[in-house]
C-alpha cells in the first residue's frame, strides 16, 4: 500500500517492457533517480526517498523487471539480460525525470555499474553511490570469500540448472533472480574488474567512455561485498571522468555494522545521508 505521500507508477521501459516504480513527489525541478542494487525491491530505499523529498527533491525509485512489483509470474524461462535492468529499466526513470527537471542519481551496488550502460549518461547532473564494487571474490575477505565461490561454483550451477533461476531469497540475498541476470552477474565477478576484463563486454565497457559526470563512490570497510579495494578495481574503468572515494566505518558514524546493505537504513541513514545531500550540493543540487 503507497503512502499519500508517494504514487505507484505503471509506466515502460525502453524496450517497451511494463516496470513500476513510485514517485515521490515534491515542489521542485530537482529529481534523484535511485539506481537500485541486484535482487533488492524498490521498497527499501523509501527511508531514503522520504528524506530526500522532505528536502524538497522528487525521488523516483523503480523495481526492475522480474523483481518486486515488475515481476510476471515464474522466472523459470523468462529470458533478459542483466544489462536490461541498466539500459532498459533505470535508463526510462532517468528519461522520465529528465523530462521534467534535472537529475541526480543515487546508486546502490549494482547502481554503480548501471550509469556506464545508461544510453545517455549525460541526462544526469552528478551520481553519489555507494557499496559498488568489482564482485570479484578474491578481493573479498575471509570467509565471505569461500562462501561467494562456493555460492558461484557450486551452490548456483546445480540449483539453476534444476529450478531454472537463481533462488536468491532461500539464500536470505534480497529476491530471486532470473537465469540471465544470474548468468551475466556470474561471469562479470570472475574478473577482478568486473566486465572490464571481459573480453566479451566490449559493447558495454566501450560506452563508459562516455561518462563525465561527477561521481562519488562510499564503500564501508566493513562492506563484505564491496570494501575499498573491491571499489577502486571497478571504478578504475571510468575513463572519462574523476571518481572520488569515500570511505566510511561503522565507528565513524557510531553505528554496530554498515556491511553493504546499511547505507539505505535509517539507522546508518541519518548519519550518512546528509553527508550525500552536501556532496550533491557542491554539484549543483538545490534543497528546499
């Protein structure tokens, strides 16, 4: 149920496939677009979306297909790309803003890696995200390290080649995931740079090229996931513009533990976000 503060959308994607999203309204022309990460509904980023809305910036946030309320039906066949969710589904948020003010985009792990695959990256202003990383296991420490090359190598090949799709959920990782996306996520975190080391990705890594827009990228070093040298392997294929690491620890903010989900909660959240919307004011961002 959508709060009167906020309207579920029904609107397409690209490639003209139906997604949904909610908009949290405000009375302004600045609107952040939130680049979502891998198997995680649009939901649990609404703390977020509210803070930034009661700050006077429309916030769109969008479930990608096969996820949340843009999944139809059973994922055993459905077919797609993991890139589909970047060029196709994020990329008409960033249109649909973009039509109706500027825009700034707020990433999450797989939100980091979206913004290069975005058909026209120029329609947003500046990106803060955060918990993006290269996915390699061996920069991950131990033993998250054995147990993502256990979940890879293992785990994944034999319930995917049974089910179909990738049971994310019973793993207790965010929703489950469609053949494709899993596939593509599989063979990018073979690379310790990700899909800039795969000599198959020239068609995605090529369009980074065309990235200049200023970006902030905030890793916890208690980020599992995505600690700090996991970020700068990936960010170092960003050619065409300057990132600015961030690093944050969970004594900083006086928080137990931030790991890669704890960015968008509200816990962590009332620390960290201000320090996100200062960083996007030095950009340009106007608040309320």
């Amino acid at each position: 149920m959508e709060k009167a503060n906020s309207h579920e959308m029904r609107h397409q994607a690209l490639d003209d496939y139906p997604i949904v999203s909610t908009v949290f309204p405000a009375q302004s022309d600045e609107f952040i677009v939130i680049a979502g990460a891998t198997a995680v509904p649009r939901g649990f980023y609404r703390r977020f979306a509210e803070f930034a809305q009661a700050r006077g910036v429309n916030v769109i946030t969008t479930d990608y297909r096969g996820i949340g309320d843009s999944k139809q039906g059973s994922l055993k066949g459905f077919e797609m790309d993991y890139s589909d969710w970047s060029r196709y589904d994020l990329a008409a948020s960033v249109k649909w803003a973009s039509e109706r003010g500027r825009v700034w985009l707020v990433g999450h792990s797989l939100g980091g890696h979206a913004i290069g695959q975005l058909p026209d990256p120029s329609l947003v202003n500046a990106a803060y995200v955060c918990g993006v990383g290269a996915g390699w296991h061996g920069w991950m420490p131990q033993p998250e390290r054995t147990k993502v090359w256990i979940m890879w190598n293992v785990l994944g090949p034999v319930i995917t080649r049974v089910l179909g799709y990738m049971p994310m959920s019973k793993l207790g990782i965010g929703e489950d995931l469609p053949m494709g996306v899993y596939r593509d996520w599989k063979r990018g975190c073979s690379f310790p740079h990700y899909f800039f080391d795969d000599p198959k990705a020239k068609h995605i890594t090529e369009k980074f090229k065309a990235v200049t827009m200023p970006i902030a990228a905030n890793v916890s070093i208690d980020d599992l996931w995505a600690p700090p040298k996991s970020r700068d392997a990936f960010f170092k294929g960003y050619t065409g513009t300057k990132v600015e690491p961030i690093d944050i620890s969970p004594q900083q903010l006086g928080v137990r533990e931030i790991g890669h989900m704890g960015y968008f909660r509200a816990r962590v959240g009332e620390k960290l976000w201000p320090e996100i919307f200062k960083w996007l004011e030095t950009k340009g961002l106007t608040l309320r």
